[in-house]
C-alpha cells in the first residue's frame, strides 16, 4: 500500500525503435506519454499535494503531502474511500461528472483555505476513469497579488471606458448658444423643434458661427441625449481614409491592419447622434456609399462582407453653399435631399451685433478660467470698437481677439486702446463682406482677398485636387484646408 502513495517518475524506452514495450507507438506518441507523466510527476513534487479518484469519484492515490496537509494519519485507510467523506468540500465528482477541468478554483477544509486545480482523467478512447486534484497553494492569501493586479486592471479598463463614453456625450447645450437677438432666439426656437424629432439637420452657416455647438445643443435636447455623440471633420481626413473612418475596418482587411478590427464611427454612434462637418467636403465617390447607408441602416466594413444594421441620426454642417454645388454636379441631389430635411441657418455676427457685449462678457470669462488668469471686464467704449469691425471669422474670430487682448492688458478692465492693439482698422461703413475690396477696408482685407483668390485658381488649374492645389501654393494640405474653411471657399473655383 506504501507504494501506492509515491509516484514513480515515467522513464523513456531504453529503445527508441518503434517496436519496444510501448507497442507499435510512433515517436510523436512517445513523447506525448513522455510529457504527460513528467508533468504528473512534477506537479506532485511542487504541489502542496495530490489526489487521484477513480470514475466513481473513490481515492485511489495521494502523494506523501496531502495527508499531512489533511491531518490523516493513516494514508492507506482512506484509499477506496469516496473523496466527499474525506475532503467533504471537493469537487472532483463534478469533474469526474462533466469532464470539465476547473483551473484554479479556493477550496475551504476545516479552518484552513486551499488554492486547488482539478483536471479529468480519459483512457486512449477519450472515456472518463478518474480525476486528479493538486492543492497549489496552502494559504488563498498568496494569490492576493494576482487577484489585485486583475482587479486593477478591471478597473483601468472600466474607468477607460468611462471616460471615452464622457468623451462621445454632447458637451453643450442650447444655453450655451449666446444671444439674445431676435435672429438667434428663432434659431434656438428651431433648434428645440428639431431636437424632439429624430430626422436628418442641415446647419448652414459660415465658419465660426457654432454649427458644431448648434449640433451638441439639438443631441443633448433630444430623446438621444444618454447616447454617443459622434464627431467626423470631413476636411480633416484625407479622402483615401474617410471610408475606413466611417465603416470600420475588418480584422486582417489588409496587410498592416489591426488583427481585431476596428470599429468606424457609424458603428461608434449607434443609437446616438452623429455629426458630420463640412459634409461639403466629401467625395462624390463617398457620397454615394454614405447615402446607401442612410437609406437602408447598414454598412460593411473595409474588407468584410457582413452587413451591420445600425441606428444613427445624422446632423451635418458645412460653410459651402450646397445648392450650388448640386446644381453644378460636385454634390449629389439625392444625399442633398437626404440630408435636407430640417434646415438650420447660423447667422454671421455681423447680422447680431446687439449680441456682443453679452457674448464678449461670455468668452472673457471662458478665457480667463482656461488660463487662470484674474477675472476681466470690457468698457463700452471698447464693446462700440467692436462694433466697428465686420468679423468675418465670426465668433471664433472675436474669440482669438478678447484672448490676445487679454493677454497684452495690464488692467482688470478691456478698453478700446487693448483692442487697437489686436485688431485692423475700424471700419466707418461695413461694407457686405462679399463686397468688391475698397482702400476703407485695409490691407489686410485686400491681403484676405488676393489669398482666397490664389486659392481658387490653384483648385482649378488641379481640377479640384486639394494635394496638388496645396503643392501647387506651396502649404501643407492641411494648411489648405483650414485656408478654404476660413474663406469660405466652395466649387466652382472660378476666381470671383
């Protein structure tokens, strides 16, 4: 019996010919036995302890330390005995039971706790005839720092989570939108129709009127406003990745690409909103896969070919005048009709300038906590100087401005000699701002102009190409695109 509590270690042929006391086993075999009975062997050498149980779950084996561990006397009498009488907490009749090994499980036994594992035992069939359990460690305690490494990492993970979904929430709402003019109160009046309803916006409107802020405010109004918020600059992206942006990516699609995929921003906003700025910057090849996806709710993904249904609202925003663009082919009807269902308008600060002293008070006190400087007011005098220009950047223009005032101010207050200092000549009569230029309207008007004018002829001497255009002008694409954004600049290029 003493004999049957030491395991033997399993010993090579002292043949290696295929015919040997293994039979007629082939040399792959062999080493698998080999492995198999080293790893037993092994195991019971470093285990804290080890127990073999037949098909019937009874005892067959125990090594030398488990019965200490245990506080049996006498190993022998518990061989043929059921293992529950024994361990009364073991599971190896499940294991026996199901087949299913369990690879880390904690196991109470009287005061103490044991980290154990417990793995089936088949025949050459696959037939169950028992089970082995090894106690790895005496003491639950010991994999305290593997435990807490895991929970760490679950809560990384979950924070990480979190954080993206704050990310993708709508940051502003229609309070953030100021103005008091009768123009922006119709257009926050609109914007809270649109919110109750879950069709397509179109917002029109020149750069640095607050599409984007319109777009947040309508999703934070709306019955989408606990789902993801999705952004997509089209001029931003170049044209060769916005399909990967938008559809995803399938795992492998290609060489280089992610092996688990990647998700695009469709899929992203699923059940959400979805913006897209300066739609009129999308290709017509584009065009034509978003508006199938807008029209049926489903996509594929760059290099699959499974279809995926989602549910998405669609807001886009863009400075060009889109008719145009329609009427002279460089913009689909049918995505145009698509998109133009609910049709906001951002009105120019030139069109609301009763609105800048509250809207100058407004981004002062933004800019002042954003740089931790002491709180500022602005003069009179210094709101009229305002008045005085005609803002073609709009708010973001008025934005920059207070800033580099502010930071070339020594008072607590902005006054008309701070602004002198930042900003081109006043103005007597503003002109529209499409108007011929004039010597009242400065150099740096004209400059403006003469620039916008350069790039139109680039784009149509490269047919539109922005790549070639911005060579061409000696910028970087990216340069060219915020340059077309600020002036405003939609096919065709014909100079003006």
């Amino acid at each position: 019996m003493r004999e049957l509590q030491r395991p033997t270690r399993p010993t090579m042929p002292a043949s290696t010919s295929p015919v040997n006391n293994l039979g007629f086993l082939s040399e792959a075999e062999q080493l698998r036995q080999k492995a198999t009975g080293s790893l037993l062997a092994h195991f019971a050498e470093i285990c804290d302890g080890v127990v073999v149980v037949d098909k019937e779950a009874r005892i067959a084996w125990m090594n030398d330390k488990y019965p200490k561990r245990l506080g049996i006397p006498d190993a022998a009498a518990v061989i043929g005995k059921p293992i529950e009488t024994i361990i009364p907490n073991s599971l190896m009749r499940e294991v026996v039971t199901t087949g299913r090994p369990m690879m880390l499980d904690i196991m109470d036994f009287g005061s103490d706790t044991f980290v154990v594992m417990r793995f089936p035992l088949r025949d050459d069939v696959g037939q169950i005839i028992g089970a082995v359990g090894f106690l790895i460690f005496d003491d639950a305690q010991r994999l305290t720092p593997i435990v807490s490494r895991y929970q760490k990492l679950r809560t990384d993970l979950a924070d990480a989570h979190r954080k993206l979904a704050e990310a993708r929430q709508a940051k502003y709402t229609l309070a953030n939108f100021i103005g008091t003019t009768p123009v922006c109160a119709a257009l926050k009046q609109a914007a809270r129709r649109a919110a109750r309803t879950n069709s397509s916006v179109l917002i029109l409107g020149e750069t640095g009127t607050g599409k984007e802020l319109l777009a947040q405010a309508i999703h934070a109004s709306g019955p989408r406003a606990d789902r993801p918020f999705v952004t997509v600059n089209i001029a931003a992206i170049p044209e060769t990745l916005l399909e990967a942006e938008f559809f995803g990516v399938a795992a492998g699609a290609y060489t280089g690409a992610d092996q688990r995929g990647r998700d695009g921003k469709f899929k992203l906003a699923d059940g959400g909103t979805l913006f897209l700025d300066e739609i009129g910057d999308m290709s017509l090849a584009l065009q034509s896969k978003f508006l199938r996806t807008l029209q049926e709710r489903e996509f594929e993904p760059v290099g699959s070919n499974r279809l995926i249904s989602v549910d998405v609202r669609v807001i886009a925003a863009t400075h060009h005048d889109l008719e145009a663009m329609v009427r002279t082919g460089h913009f689909r009807s049918d995505l145009y009709y698509r998109l133009n269902v609910i049709v906001l308008k951002t009105p120019p600060l030139r069109q609301r300038l009763d609105d800048l002293p509250i809207l100058a008070e407004h981004l002062i006190d933004q800019i002042c906590r954003r740089l931790g400087i002491p709180q500022h007011g602005i003069s009179p005098g210094a709101v009229t100087r305002l008045r005085q220009h005609d803002w073609p950047g709009n708010v973001r223009e008025l934005s920059n401005v207070l800033e580099r005032a502010l930071l070339m101010s020594d008072s607590d207050m902005l006054e008309t000699d701070d602004l002198e200092a930042v900003m081109p000549p006043p103005l007597a009569d503003a002109p529209p701002l499409q108007a011929a230029p004039t010597v009242d309207r400065g150099i740096a008007h004209a400059v403006a102009l003469a620039e916008a004018d350069a790039i139109r002829d680039a784009l149509r001497t490269t047919g539109g190409n922005k790549s070639k255009a911005a060579k061409l002008l000696g910028i970087s694409r990216a340069g060219l695109y915020e340059k077309i954004s600020a002036h405003g600049i939609a096919p065709p290029y014909d100079p003006r």
